[in-house]
C-alpha cells in the first residue's frame, strides 16, 4: 500500500479554536502541537492496520464465495457468444 499523502491542518484556525472554547491563547511553536503530530501519527497507522484488515477481509470473502469454477456470481460459467450485426 502506497503511503498516505500528509493532510496539513491549518495550526491558525485550531488557534483561534483553542482560544474561543477554551480561552487559552497558543502560539504556533506551542508544544501542544507536537502532541497534534504524534496523535496524527498514531491514527494513521491505525488506519492503515485496519485499511489491510478489511482488504484481507473482503478477500477471503471473495475467495470463499468464487471457489466453485462454475459460479456464475464470479464470472465463472459457460460464456455466450453475441452474433455480429449481420447475424452470422
């Protein structure tokens, strides 16, 4: 799985956010956004683990539901031929 671009968040506005619910004024270089990156952080490898659990998922239910050759559910089966505009 190719890895995921960065979503930069906009540190003014959680400023200006932190400052009208909380009354608490941070500044950009503040330490609280660090604790920001390492949160990010942690949720995008667990997506990522659950984005593979669910692909392993859905694969094996695939799998189990196309065994038969003939299942016509998966494209398996007797194929038909279309005739031509000519009918030939």
């Amino acid at each position: 799985m190719a890895a995921a671009k960065p979503i930069a968040f906009d540190v003014q506005r959680l400023i200006d956010e932190v400052a009208a619910r909380h009354r608490l004024l941070l500044k950009p270089d503040d330490a609280a956004f660090a604790i920001v990156t390492m949160n990010r952080l942690v949720l995008e490898e667990s997506l990522e683990a659950i984005h593979s659990l669910i692909q392993e998922d859905l694969f094996e239910a695939a799998a189990k539901k196309c065994k038969p050759a003939r299942d016509f559910s998966c494209g398996g089966g007797p194929r038909v031929r279309s005739r031509n505009s000519t009918g030939a």
